[in-house]
C-alpha cells in the first residue's frame, strides 16, 4: 500500500513527460523489489529469538537445494532492471554492465538480509542462488530491451522516451 502512495504522490508532481514518466516507473520499480524482498520483517528478539547462529542464514554452495521455483522468481524480479538500465542511463551500453549492476544490486540486497538475519533474528537467508538468478535476470532484461530497440517501431519509441543513445 505505502509503495502505491508514493508513487500516486510521485506521479501528481511529474508534469507527463516521458522521461519523467520512465523514472516515476522505475522508482515504483525499486519500492516494489524493497517490499517483496523485506517486507513482512520478521523480528524475533528475547525469548522469540533463534538458537541457531547467525551464520546459519548464509548458503555460499550454488545449486545445492534444487530450489528451481525461487531460482526463477528470482530471475524474473530482475528482468525489469536490465529493461531500465539502459532506458534511464546512457552509459550502461553492454551487457557486461548491466550484469554488474545486477550483480552489486544482488550483493546488496543479500548483505542486507544477513544483517537483518544478524542483527532481528530474522528468517531471512543469505543465499548465493539469489545472487546468481538476480544478476541473470538483469542480463536477460537488458539483452531483450537491446533486442526490442533493433525494430524499428519500438525503437523511435524508446528513444523518445528515454536516455538511451541513438543508434543511427
């Protein structure tokens, strides 16, 4: 509900240029991806707390539980940020960069689990699978835009309504 607020407030002050509108996206983009990977969090203190360590909450071995539905949830989480990044920001140009900001999103996002894991006794893990299908699915939004931007129609539109560079 608080991510539809913002953005409703966000959309009042954009004055419907396209960009703006892009961003205005993008921005509701980023609030749901906050929601859906930390919201309900959980807090478990005192006699609630748990017993296991901390350390407990990080599986570094990829590919361990066979967990194909998460994987892949995962995966599609990302897509909309590889589509974003080279509308909203010209110098993300190859996909080789949209696979390190995917990558450095991830680590965020993980490392943030793990302190919320440390720090709430939270059931959050720290999971290097996570970090494989996020970093995946930026490429794959990122390769699927570059292709959506070779036809001719969508690309005049794209152009229109973005940062991307002109490719011709």
């Amino acid at each position: 509900m608080v991510p539809l607020v913002l953005l409703y407030l966000g959309m009042k002050r954009v004055k419907k240029q396209p960009l703006e509108l892009l961003e205005a996206a993008f921005v509701f983009y980023l609030l749901f991806v906050i929601y859906f990977v930390f919201i309900p969090i959980d807090v478990n203190l005192g006699i609630y707390s748990s017993n296991s360590p901390w350390y407990n909450s990080i599986h570094p071995v990829p590919f361990i539980n066979n967990d194909i539905p998460s994987f892949t949830l995962n995966m599609i989480m990302m897509v909309p940020l590889g589509f974003f990044l080279p509308l909203l920001y010209s110098r993300v140009r190859t996909v080789k960069n949209a696979l390190k900001i995917g990558l450095f999103t991830s680590l965020g996002i993980e490392v943030a689990q793990l302190i919320m894991a440390i720090t709430l006794s939270s059931s959050r893990t720290s999971d290097i699978n996570d970090l494989i299908a996020n970093s995946l699915g930026c490429a794959i939004g990122f390769i699927l835009i570059k292709q959506i931007m070779k036809v001719d129609m969508f690309n005049k539109l794209i152009l229109m309504i973005s940062k991307a560079p002109k490719t011709g």
